[in-house]
C-alpha cells in the first residue's frame, strides 16, 4: 500500500473508535477497559516477538517505544479497573461498628 493510503485508513480507524467510544455508557466501560487491557496484552507481547528480527536503529527505536506506551496502557487500564471496581465494595466495618 501506498503511504496515502494508510493515512486514509488511520484517520479513518481513529475518527470510527472516537465516534464508538464516545457513545458507551458508564456501566460498559469497566467491562470495555479490561477487553482493550487484553488487546494492549497482545500488542506487547507481538512488540517482544519483532524486536528480535527487525533491522535498523529506527525500528528498534519505534519497537522499545511501542511496547513502552502498551506496557503503560496495561498498567494503567488494570489500575483504573481495579479502582472503579472498589468503588463497588461496601465499606469494612471498623473496630468499634457492629457487623
């Protein structure tokens, strides 16, 4: 492919994942950050397996900085699930509170 068109298709994907994102509802989105935690998973563990057969200092460059913001973006997205998930727990009762 041409480098028009991959352009076209990536600012055609990005405008489409705005438009689908931004009309989920706030009960989904828990369910939805654990599903793209999963895919990011699948992101850097493919970033792991190419590091070790491309050439070039650039693409080694791009690789280390791809698995960098996925491996970010895991984390993140498993400490913003874990979070909002809590946020459903009832409090424990204290020492002095009965049960």
């Amino acid at each position: 492919m041409d480098l028009l068109t991959e352009l076209a298709i990536l600012v055609l994907a990005a405008f489409v994942g705005f438009e689908v994102i931004s009309k989920v509802p706030n009960t989904l989105h828990t369910p939805l950050m654990s599903g793209t935690n999963a895919i990011h998973g699948i992101v850097v563990l493919g970033g792991l397996i190419l590091i070790g057969h491309v050439e070039g200092v650039l693409n080694d460059i791009l690789l280390v900085v791809a698995i960098a913001f996925g491996t970010i973006n895991v984390i993140g997205g498993f400490l913003v699930t874990d979070r909002m998930l809590g946020m459903f727990k009832g409090k424990k009762p204290g020492p002095d509170e009965p049960r």
